[in-house]
C-alpha cells in the first residue's frame, strides 16, 4: 500500500471513498470546500491495487495562543470492503508524523475514542478547549511540548460550520 499527498488526480477518488464509508456525500462536500477555501494542511490517500483511504487534516486556531499551529483532524475515511485491514490507521499515522515533522503542535479529532487512543489522543487535553463539539468523543493530541499547554477556545475552518 502506498500513502501519498494527495493531488488533484484524486479528488473524485477522495470524493468517492467518503460517499461510499459514510453512504452519504456529506463528509466528501467537506473535504471539496476545505480544499476549496484553502484550509486543508494536509490531504493524504491510500492506494493499495485501487484508491482505498483519504484523510484530511484542517487548520484550526487557538484564539487565546495565536502562535500555537493546530488542525483537525477529519474526514478519515477507508472504502468498506477494505476497512479493518489497517488502511485508517496508517493513514493517520503518516499524517501525524508529516504533522510533526512540519511543527504542528496540536490536533484534535471528533471521533471513537477506542479507535483515536492507539495514537495517543486524549480526551483529557481536549477537555481543555472551548469547541462547538465538546464532549466525549472530543480529543486531542500534542504534538510538541507547546502543544500540551493547548487551551481556550478553538475556531475551525469555516467548512464545518457548513457541515449538513
């Protein structure tokens, strides 16, 4: 399997494992206006014989610490017939290493919390943050030591507020 940042040859591919993991075009049309609006940091696929996975990551801001470099992580996504077979997961890890490796210091994700914990997300810092998606399945991940200082209110890209 092969994980690459994603171009503009893939999109409709992107487009197509989101419509067909989540069986609605929601997520897809998230991932269009991010791309669209200039927020998407980092954009990855998964090609094993065919496009399999995409993941998005999205800016996000910190209002009460400007210079933190925070993103979002979402939508994760893995065509059905393949998920389980740790497509998801090498994804996110990619992601979050290029992350790391580019100077984030934050991200948060909106998800399972069984799933995100393998990577190290916790919903202890994220707890930490005034988003509009507080709760349980809110986490979050430092990235660096500045990162784990994380707190206060979080704005995301503009595309969420959009979500359907």
């Amino acid at each position: 399997m092969e994980i690459r940042v994603e171009d503009t040859a893939d999109w409709p591919a992107a487009h197509a494992i989101h419509k067909a993991a989540f069986q609605r075009t929601s997520e897809a049309e998230l991932v269009r206006r991010m791309r669209d609006d200039g927020d998407l940091i980092l954009s990855l696929t998964a090609h094993a014989d065919r496009p399999a996975g995409h993941v998005a990551f999205s800016r996000l801001v910190l209002r009460d610490n400007l210079t933190l470099a925070g993103c979002a992580l979402a939508p994760l996504a893995v065509i059905p017939e393949l998920q389980g077979q740790g497509i998801g997961s090498a994804l996110v890890r990619e992601g979050l290493e290029r992350l790391a490796e580019d100077g984030y210091d934050l991200v948060v994700v909106l998800g399972e919390p069984d799933y995100y914990r393998r990577f190290g997300f916790t919903p202890a810092l994220a707890s930490r943050l005034k988003t509009p998606y507080d709760g349980p399945y809110l986490q979050a991940l430092a990235l660096s030591e500045k990162g784990k200082q994380a707190h206060g209110p979080v704005s995301y890209a503009r595309a969420f507020a959009e979500l359907k």
